[in-house]
C-alpha cells in the first residue's frame, strides 16, 4: 500500500501559451487539480504515492490513467464512472498574473460518497493529504474527506491538509468555518499566506502561524516569491525563494506541498523538506502547465546546491 494518499479531483488543463504569428490564442493540453498535482510531485521526489478519487470513463480520464502509470501512482483507490464526465479548466495569463475558468459541475469526482472511502487504504497509509478543494467541489465530497480524515485519525496516520482556497466553489463563511475545522484535526496545515488573509484577515505570515498553530501543530505558510515561514509551537524558520526565470506559477503551491510529504516520508526535518520543497515550486514555475514542469529530485537537488542569485 502506499505510504501517501493524496485525495481530490483531477482535472484536464488547458493552458494559455504565446499567441501564434496570425495572433490567434493557443492552449497547450495537460493535467491538473491540486492534490493530483501533489502525488506526483511525491511521486518525482520518490515517495510511495497513491490517489483516491473519480473520474470518467471518457478521453480526459484515460489520460489521467495513463499519466499516473507513467508516474508511478497507485490508481488502485481511483473510480471510474460511466454516468459522470473528468472535470476539465482553463488558465490564461495577463499582466496580473494567471487566472482560472473552470467546468466542473457534476464532474466524477463532485459524486465521490463518503460510502466510497477506502478504508482499508487510508489505515495503511502513512500520510493523508486534502485541500479545500477537495471540500468544495460538493457537499457528498466534502463529506467524504472528513470520513477519510476521520479513518486516519482513528488508524494513527498523519493527516496533511492545503487550504486551495477557491472563492467561487463556495461561500466564504462556509470556507473559512470548514478549513478552520479541518485544520484542527490536521498534523500538518499548508496555507498559502493569500488564502489565510482572505480567511482570517491577517496579512502577516507570522501571525497566521500564530493563528494555526492553535489548531495544528506544524504550520507552513507559503509565500510565493518570498519563500514560505515553517512554524511549530517551539519556534519557526524563514526559508528563502530561489530565483528562477518564473513563467507560470500555476500547480507551483501543490508542488511544495508534494514534495514537503515527500521529504518529511524520507525521515527530514520540517525545515529541511521545506527547503527541499520550496526549491521544487521554484523550478515548477519555470514552465507551463501543472504537471510537465515539476521537477525530479535531481533538478531540485541541483539547484538547492547552486550558488544564491545576488
């Protein structure tokens, strides 16, 4: 059995690239949806991976297969469905950055039950990983991630939790009061510093850890391009961002988290996976699309041992 279950929804990703020389808008096909993301950004820093979820008996779901067995990902807690589709997006990019339209209503993974949970897997698993996404997407799925949550709890496995706040599947009073809650029962909160301030208020990464750590005992607070803040009820360590010739950051918060789980598996510290991690979402923003440009552990391992940029 794997030693992580990442659970959620995956989605077929088009994403926006250079207009062509006649000016028309070009999309580059590829895979997407946040803990999907994470698994194999484990599964390229060597963790033992597995994914729990839904998809269709359609195009975008054989592609999911097919991608997950190049990758090494367990697809043994993967449903087929015949009577719902794979949830697809868009992402385009302007000078405020990349944006998100998403067609995801009544996907496979939107149906996923709390009935379906797979015990058996989750017990034997070392880590379970959620987001909020994997909450929002429906009321059944949210359901199911707090049975899965419970499972673990019950069976001693740690569970990792990634705010992915996503304003438009959900309302933000319900948001904030189920990632709020979920963070409680969680070993490990991942929030980015944008979804906390749009969940708490506060814009300051150290009074976020402040905040979690009273829910959770080993809070990351990523930061984008100012590196990210690994705290714990006995003290914290700021961790730099590496330089890199950044052209999408689209995944690059799901890359930290995989491969954070993947270090932390292998026997790290926090701070050591969080160095290792925050070195792997730099370089995943150095191409387009989710999945292609994130990075095996020797990429990473290079640049970790490069000198810092001025």
């Amino acid at each position: 059995m794997p030693d992580l279950l990442c659970m959620g929804e995956p989605m077929l990703e088009f994403n926006q690239q250079p207009a062509g020389p006649d000016g028309r808008r070009l999309y580059l096909e590829g895979h997407g949806g946040d803990t999907s993301n994470a698994a194999i950004a484990a599964a390229r820093s060597g963790a033992s991976v597995g994914y729990v979820t839904a998809i269709g008996h359609d195009t975008p779901g054989e592609s999911f297969m097919a991608l997950w067995a190049r990758e090494g990902v367990d697809t043994t807690t993967v449903i087929r469905r015949t009577e719902a589709p794979t949830g697809i997006y868009f992402v385009s990019h302007d000078a405020a950055g990349h944006h998100f339209t998403f067609y995801r209503t009544g996907s496979a993974a939107a149906r996923y039950r709390p009935e379906e949970v797979p015990e058996a897997a989750i017990r034997a698993a070392r880590i379970l990983h959620l987001s909020g996404i994997s909450q929002a997407i429906s009321d059944s799925a949210c359901d199911a991630a707090f049975r899965a949550i419970e499972l673990a709890r019950e069976a001693g496995v740690k569970v990792s939790y990634d705010t992915n706040l996503r304003l438009r599947l959900w309302p933000a009073a319900r948001a904030a009061a189920v990632i709020h809650a979920t963070i409680g029962m969680a070993d490990i909160a991942l929030p980015s510093l944008d979804d906390a301030t749009a969940l708490t208020g506060l814009t300051n990464a150290d009074a976020v850890a402040d905040c979690y750590l009273r829910l959770c005992p080993l809070v990351l607070v990523k930061c984008g391009a100012a590196g990210c803040l690994v705290a714990t009820r006995a003290g914290r360590t700021r961790i730099p961002a590496h330089r890199v010739a950044a052209v999408d950051a689209t995944g690059a918060g799901d890359t930290f988290a995989g491969a954070f789980l993947a270090r932390s598996l292998a026997g790290d510290p926090p701070e050591e996976a969080a160095r290792y991690a925050n070195a792997a979402a730099a370089l995943s923003t150095t191409g387009y699309g989710a999945v292609a440009p994130i990075p095996r552990e020797a990429e990473v391992r290079a640049l970790l041992r490069a000198p810092a940029s001025p």
